[in-house]
C-alpha cells in the first residue's frame, strides 16, 4: 500500500469513478501555475503508457484462480486472513486488508494506496484508491483525518510526523480494502475465503499449546485473560478446535484493527471506564458463534485424531 502527496483544494468528498484519466483531468483544473500542469500531463502518459502495458499482458482467470488458491493454503496467510466486528447484534466476518491485498498482487495488473490531497496543522484530506489497470475500473473514498488523538484523559494535538503518519495509514487501510473489494470479482474473493477456512480447519482439531500460549498472549495486550477466554468457549482453552481458534484469530485482528471493544464479545469483561458490561446482544453473538464453532469442530473433526 502506498502514501502518496499532492495537493487539492476540494472540499471532501466520497468519489466513485470508473475513468481515472478523466478524474486526473478534472482535478487538474485547480492548477494554479504551470508547472503543475505539466505534472499533470506527466501523470497522465505513465497512465496512459500503464495502460497499453496491462492491455499487452492481460490476466489469464485460471491462472490466477490457482494462484489464489495456492496462497490461500499456506497457513501464515489463512491466520491473517479474516477478521470479524459486532453489527446489529450480530458478528460479521469478511476479508482482512492482508488477504485483498494476496488476492490483487496474483490478479496483477492493479494499483491501490492512499494518497494526501491536502494538509494542514489540524487536519489532512486523504484518498483512498483502487484502479483495475487492464478494466479501468477505479473505486476511491475521500476523508479527512483530525490530528488528535482521543484518550481517557482527554485529547492532544498529534504534532509528531511518525505519529500522524500512522493515524492515516491506519485509518486508510480499511477503505483501500474497500476500494480494493470493489475492483476484485466477488467470485474470486469467495475462493479465497473458502480455502483459508479449509486451510484452518485442515490444521487439526485441537490447536498445540504453543499455539493456545500465542493466543493468549495476543488477547493479554486488550485485558483479555484466559478466564474470558474459556467462558467465551465454554470449556477449557486446552480444548480449543481450529473452527474456534479461527473465530478468536477474527476477533482478536478486530481489536487490533480497532474494530470493536473487548466488551463487545467477551461477556463480563468490562472496558476501563464503561458504567456496564456487555449488552444483551452480544449474548447472542457469543450464542451465535459458539454454534458455528460446535458444528465447525464437528466437521473438521470426522476422520481426524
């Protein structure tokens, strides 16, 4: 994923467009000297050169089917592969930003990233894109990120450059795999997702100890300890099945992606300065879940030792 700079003068907005060329053009249309426009005319020959070249070595869909396939069953990406947020009551799971981003580099022929339209000291304007080279399809999202930094002690100005560039790169990401998940076939996604669940699951029943010691220490950054853990599951962590590792894995890249609060899946545990534990919805998420992972373990477990 990239971050790029430039400079804009729009006011932010949610853009949709299938002709990159054109936006680049309608863009340019604030320049104020020339030489940005001979940037911009710069800009658009290498896209237009880019172009003739992803139109000269074109996609083959069966090759690239069996290049996701083969990426999907290696287990350091499956375990990366999925996340998973509490919505209307209900846990969602979907593609992370790691699998998209497996699943464009076997497609070829796309670029995507995030891009800074306008800075100031408080605030910066950001784009993210995807752009489908050889079927010009772009999809991009505009926003802008405060520079300020929210604590339980109140907020701060962020003035470090590492800082901010963090906080955009953080919450660019989600949005380039937005933007990336409107480009890709659906179908080719739905490959991907169901071979890092057979992936998992062909993993063993029960995970290994030193798995279950990774896990936890994975939850112990958020407060999570091994009783939250177990009451989620409702059995001991040493009976873990990989259907249940794989739903704890999405839960846990949740968290770290700032998707959702410990208190939203895990019932008792109470985030410092919340009045109340979890509502009553996440008890049913929690039912929820505990059923997939039965009927998962079930499955995966049928010939196995």
């Amino acid at each position: 994923m990239t971050l790029r700079t430039g400079m804009m003068t729009k006011a932010p907005v949610v853009i949709e467009s299938s002709n990159p060329m054109q936006q680049m053009l309608v863009s340019g249309n604030n320049a104020l000297d020339t030489a940005n426009q001979h940037d911009l005319l710069s800009k658009a020959s290498m896209l237009q050169v880019q172009v003739q070249v992803a139109k000269q070595y074109e996609r083959n869909i069966d090759k690239v089917r069996v290049e996701v396939v083969s990426l999907c069953q290696m287990p350091q990406l499956a375990e990366k592969a999925m996340y998973a947020y509490p919505k209307g009551g209900q846990v969602v799971a979907g593609p992370s930003i790691r699998l998209i981003e497996a699943i464009a580099q076997a497609m070829g022929n796309i670029e995507y990233g995030i891009v800074e339209l306008q800075q100031t000291d408080k605030e910066v304007l950001l784009e993210a894109f995807a752009w489908d080279i050889e079927k010009n399809v772009r999809r991009s999202m505009r926003w802008t990120v405060k520079m300020v930094r929210d604590t339980k002690k109140g907020s701060y100005a962020l003035n470090d450059q590492r800082d901010r560039y963090e906080m955009m790169a953080n919450m660019g990401m989600r949005r380039v795999r937005a933007c990336l998940m409107a480009v890709i076939p659906s179908p080719i996604q739905e490959l991907a997702i169901e071979t890092v669940k057979t992936t998992l699951m062909n993993h063993g029943r029960l995970i290994k100890p030193e798995q279950q010691g990774r896990m936890l220490d994975a939850f112990a950054v958020y407060g999570i300890e091994r009783g939250h853990l177990e009451k989620y599951l409702g059995h001991k962590l040493d009976k873990l099945t990989a259907q249940e590792a794989m739903n704890l894995r999405m839960i846990c890249d949740s968290l770290e992606a700032g998707i959702g609060k410990p208190s939203e899946f895990f019932a008792g545990y109470v985030d410092k300065g919340d009045a109340q534990p979890q509502n009553e919805s996440v008890g049913r998420i929690n039912e929820k879940l505990k059923k997939q992972s039965a009927k998962g373990g079930k499955e995966a477990g049928d010939g196995t030792a």
